[in-house]
C-alpha cells in the first residue's frame, strides 16, 4: 500500500510602507500639490506561521508487475516438486544440490521431496517369540512368493529407512576410474548385483563394484574406486552422522559365492556409526534403558507410528544429534524386573559415535519437513560436512581448492533400495569454477558455523532430475549383453526384455548425456526407456526358459 503524503502550505505576509507628500510655506494656502510619486516598496513582511495540514493524498497508482522468476531447472524457489509416489509411480525426481567449504572442511546440502523414512529394523515379541521385524518391499515380495531368487525369505513386513548418498571420484588421482565421467554410477551396477535378473541368493546382498578394467593406476594401489558419502535417516541421522563408505574395485568373476557379503561397498576403515543387536537365547542382546525411558524397556508395536523410542543408542551417544538426550541400551542381562508382553518392541539398529575414517562425515542442520498431517511426506533438506582432507587416503578422496571432481547422487524411498533407487547422471563438482557445481569459498574454519544454505543468493542450489534406472546395468550398456545371447522375461507381462543397447558402440568415450536426456520430451528421455529395462517397482525380470 502506497504512504500517505502530507502537503503544508506556508503563507507569506507583504506589509506595503506609503511615504507622504510636505506641506507648503506658511501663508495663504497654496493650491493642493501634486500627488508625491508612490513610496518604495516596504521590506518582505515575516514569514506567517504554518498552514494547517492538507487533506491526505490520494492512493497511488499500482506498482508494476515483479520480474518473473527463475525457472525450476535453475533454482529451488521453496521447495522441490516430486512427481510421483501418489499412487502413479513417478520416475523423475527433482534434487538440488548445493556445496561449500570453508579453510579445512566441506560441506553439501541435498534438497528433496520424500517420505520421512527415519524408522529401519526392530524386535518385535509376538507369539511368545522376539522374532526380526522390517527390511525393502522386493524382499517382503520375494518372502510373500516363496522366491528366493526375487529376494530374501522370511520377511514379515516393510519397514526400511530413507537414504541419498553422493560417489566422488578424483580425475586428477593417480588412482580413478577412467570413465566415471562418461557411465556415472552405471559402473557400478552389473547382473547379478542383488534384485538383478542374474541374481541368486548365493550371491550375497551387495553388488556393487567397479571392475579393474575401469580404473587406472597399478593393481595393488586401486582398492578404492570411488569415495561414498551415505547419509542413512534410521541408522545416522538421529545422532547427525552419515555412514563413510566407498565402492571397491573387483574381479567380480574371481569372488567366491558364499552367501555372504561379497560385494564392493564398503565400509571405511574403523567403526560404523550404527551396528545390529541379534536374539540371543531368545532374547534381544540389548533392551531400550528405562532410565532414560520414563521406565519403559519397550515401546508397544501398536504405537510404532508415535514413539519417541524409535530409535537408541549407545550410553557414549546419548547427548548426540538434535533430538537429545536420546534412548539409550541396557544389556540384557542388566535387565531386572520386565517380563515381555505380546506387541513389545525394541530397535534392532543401535547407534554409536563411531570412530576412524567411517566417523568422518557429519549431518548437523539435517532437517526434514512434513506437508502432509501424518507427517508421511514432507521435505528433507541434508547437510553433510567432513574434513576436506581426513588423511585417510586409503577409504577417501581429499578435496583441493582448485580441483574439479565426478560426482554422482542417489536417493532412495519408500522402503525400496537397490535398483529402485534414484540416480543421476554423472555431474562435476569444483572448489572454483567450472563444475555443474561450483562450491563457495566461505571464511573461517571447522564444521561450526554451517554456511546459510537457505541464502540462495550467495548459495545458488543446482536443480538435478534424478531417475529410476531400473535393469540398466553396465552390461547392458556396454553390449554384453547382446553379444553374450542374454535373454530375460518380464514376469508381469511375459514379454522378452530388450537387451540390444543401440548405443553401445560409443560407451566407454561417451558421456550418456550426450545421448539421452532425463525427462520426456528430450532426446532418448530416461523417464521412457528405463520403464522398458523391465519395468519400475515390478518384479525383477529373469532368465528366460
């Protein structure tokens, strides 16, 4: 609305002086003179005092029309959109990236739309048994179809953290994969990786890797192919940490299939920031403290959605991350006094500092807001920060102003994980300039204080289009397999999956943008062709009869 103007109106005051015509000699009275020629005009008179106010102004006229903003795809204006995961299953997912460091440390905030996810793995006491309860919806489906190959049995319900994650890669090191730049995180993905259509149970849970042809450097220096920061909301956010991992090169045809965890994600060197409680005896290892519980050593299942007991820690973890003090362990053989009732339910996961090169990354400032009134959906906004350096150059790669890096993003939702996740293409990130991403050189040291992320002037978000890949693997897209004969079913349909990548030929020196786009409407879009690899959140094709 326009201010009011006041208008004052000053009046000035003339006082005119008249000078008088001289009278005569004495004697008879002359004739009347003529009139004396008009006085000088007198001095200004004194200002008057001021007017009374003026009515007020009218209104002003309309402001004209602000400038347009600034299109999605440049900048966040409040939050991402996320298409999908309302009942259409959408594969595109909006994800902005931003990035700063200060003299000795780095920082990123990721910011997306997505359930909240922050509950994992439990103990529930039913039946007259503490039995495991949770994990992803392809092992739930594999349980309810009594098919291992689909994945693990005995699943009883689908209770599975929120995650992204962010693999880095070094072009300047010695050691690197040579063409991240080019194939992105499709390097790491093959065949027989878990929900794959070669995938059996003997081959273990994890298959990522990166195969030796890939990296340069001698043999003996290589086991690190790529850096992982993985942020997990169950099992480090509550105590703001994120997992520190990297993918490992491997002669995947020479490792010996024992059921175990025989991929090449691995943990950093040290102790992870989470570990698992198992059933002892019949009994849980751990039961929540009642002294930091209001008396509980439980929560009832029937309360899963409420409970502040979520999640528990360690005594040494108890003042960490934004919700302290946190729920704590108590052994159970410290535990007096509890008799387990049908429904009682303890976290599987137990959280812990951490400690070594897999403690290296925090999450302060993590934050997550709901927009719907069940809190199911809502806006995470994660913030990691590590030491540019560690000196653990074994496990990580050490940022240098000046340098530009290969990264790569991942988030996973809705308690699916493995090749339901989302990706992105491979991006470059810079300490300067010239990366998709270039991070802001900000004053000070230290994780403290965390850069103003939400200042988009000085902070400007990246605007990525993540996407679902579903059965791309690195086979596929390299052409093995074609010319290794391989043919899959797609269980819904019947229909034989498409195993004829038409640009294998260029894989290896061309970066996949140059071919295809991420939404619909681009060239050779993602957002069609990964629905052809065998559908999305279906069932995982198999070997064809």
């Amino acid at each position: 609305m326009n201010q009011r103007q006041l208008r004052f109106n000053s009046v000035l005051v003339a006082v005119a002086l008249v000078a008088a015509s001289c009278a005569g000699d004495t004697g008879p009275a002359g004739t009347a003179g003529a009139d004396g020629a008009d006085g000088a005009d007198g001095a200004a008179g004194a200002t008057g005092p001021a007017g009374a106010a003026g009515a007020a102004g009218a209104d002003g006229a309309a402001g004209a029309d602000g400038a347009d903003g600034m299109d999605g795809s440049d900048a966040i204006a409040a939050v991402p959109t996320l298409e999908g995961h309302n009942g259409d299953h959408g594969m595109i997912l909006p994800y902005d990236v931003q990035a700063a460091y200060n003299d000795d440390t780095f920082f990123w905030r990721v910011t997306y739309r997505g359930n909240e996810g922050k509950r994992h793995q439990y103990l529930r006491y039913t039946g007259g048994a503490w039995q495991k309860e949770g994990g992803d919806r392809r092992d739930a489906q594999g349980s309810i179809d009594g098919d291992e190959d689909q994945g693990d049995q005995g699943q009883l319900s689908t209770i599975y953290e929120q995650r992204t994650s962010i693999m880095v890669n070094d072009p300047s090191a010695t050691v690197h994969v040579s063409n991240f730049a080019e194939g992105g995180c499709f390097l790491t993905c093959h065949n027989d990786s878990r929900h794959m259509p070669e995938w059996t149970a003997a081959n273990g849970h994890d298959g990522k890797w990166v195969d030796p042809s890939h990296m340069t450097g001698s043999p003996a220096d290589r086991d690190m192919a790529l850096d992982l920061w993985h942020w997990r909301g169950a099992r480090s956010n509550p105590i703001a940490r994120s997992d520190d991992q990297y993918i490992q090169t491997l002669d995947w045809s020479a490792v010996t299939r024992t059921g175990a965890d025989d991929g090449g994600r691995r943990g950093d060197a040290g102790d992870s920031v989470f570990f698992n409680q198992d059933i002892t005896a019949g009994n849980p290892d751990y039961m929540l403290d009642p002294a930091t519980t209001w008396g509980q050593h439980s929560f009832d299942w029937d309360d899963f959605w409420v409970t502040p007991f979520y999640y528990m820690t360690v005594p040494e973890a108890e003042m960490l991350g934004a919700f302290a003090p946190n729920a704590t362990t108590i052994e159970w053989a410290d535990v007096t006094g509890y008799t387990a009732a049908e429904g009682d339910t303890v976290p599987r996961r137990i959280l812990r500092p951490g400690a070594g090169s897999r403690a290296d990354i925090t999450a302060y400032g993590t934050t997550f807001t709901p927009d719907t009134p069940d809190s199911s959906l809502g806006v995470w906004k994660v913030q990691l920060q590590r030491a540019l350096n560690t000196g653990n150059a074994a496990d990580d790669i050490a940022f240098v102003v000046g340098n530009t890096y290969d990264v790569g993003f991942e988030v996973h939702l809705w308690e699916y994980t493995t090749r339901d996740h989302y990706i992105s293409f491979p991006m470059t990130m810079s300490l300067g300039t010239g990366g998709d991403i270039e991070a802001v050189s900000v004053t000070g040291a230290g994780a403290f204080a965390i850069p103003n992320f939400d200042d988009h002037a000085t902070y400007p978000p990246v605007r990525v289009d993540l996407f679902q890949p579903g059965i791309t693997t690195w086979e596929f897209l390299d052409g093995s397999n074609a010319a290794d004969g391989k043919v899959y079913n797609d269980p819904v349909t019947g229909a034989v999956v498409d195993q004829v990548h038409g640009g294998s030929s260029s894989v290896g020196g061309t970066a996949c943008t140059v071919c295809h786009d991420v939404r619909n409407g681009g060239a050779l879009p993602m957002e069609t062709l990964a629905a052809q690899r065998g559908g999305v959140w279906s069932d995982t094709p198999t070997d064809a009869p």
